[in-house]
C-alpha cells in the first residue's frame, strides 16, 4: 500500500508530496528529510526499482516460456531445466547490464532450440 508519493528536485526542494493517509505536519517534515537524505545520498549506480523491475520481468519470462510459473514455485521449472534459465537470463544480463528486456526477443534463442530438438 502506498502511504505517500513524494516529488523532490535534485537539490532536495520537495515540489510535491500527497499523503494518503494522515500524518501530522511536524511528522511530515521530518519523514520528508529523512527520505529526501536517503534518496539523494544513495549510489548513483544503484537504482533499487530497476532490481525490481528487472525481478519482476525475468519471472514474466519465466512464466511466458514454462507456462504459469508464479514467484512461489519459480524453483520448480529452475531445478529441472537450469539450462534454459540460464538462457533467458544471459539473454537479459551480460556483463551484469541489462541489455534486453523485450519478452520476445529474450525467447527467441530458446524456440529455436525447441525447434530444432522437435525435428
């Protein structure tokens, strides 16, 4: 659930915040400090939301080419074809960037193995 949403310029100057639930304003400020300081303080080369998104997306892909793998029993489909998570993976990772994201383009390599294993 989210509690508020937080709009902040660089120079830590909060340009707009709505909370969605009550908090008193002494409270306020200090919870918009605290998350101004983390926010501009973090590594610039670590964006927590791409990890999720990242996450999130690797797990659609898994689903895509296993067929309803959820994130409580994604160990299920790994366990038994570790070859071909590695595939997708080093599809969407090298180098440990991220380099595609395409849901299409990270299966192809492995429909054309599936191909090819049939005939």
């Amino acid at each position: 659930m989210i509690k508020f949403f937080l709009m902040v310029n660089k120079q830590g100057q909060t340009r707009l915040s709505r909370y969605y639930e009550h908090v008193e304003i002494h409270k306020r400020t200090m919870l918009e400090a605290e998350v101004i300081k983390n926010c501009l303080s973090r590594s610039k080369e670590q964006n927590e939301m791409a990890v999720y998104e990242l996450i999130h997306n690797f797990v659609e892909v898994l689903d895509r080419y296993f067929s309803r793998v959820s994130e409580l029993d994604v160990s299920f489909p790994i366990m038994f074809n570790l070859d071909r998570v590695h595939i997708i993976l080093d599809e969407m990772v090298l180098n440990g960037c991220i380099v595609e994201t395409n849901k299409n383009r990270i299966l192809a390599p492995l429909f054309v193995l599936d191909k090819v294993a049939e005939s």
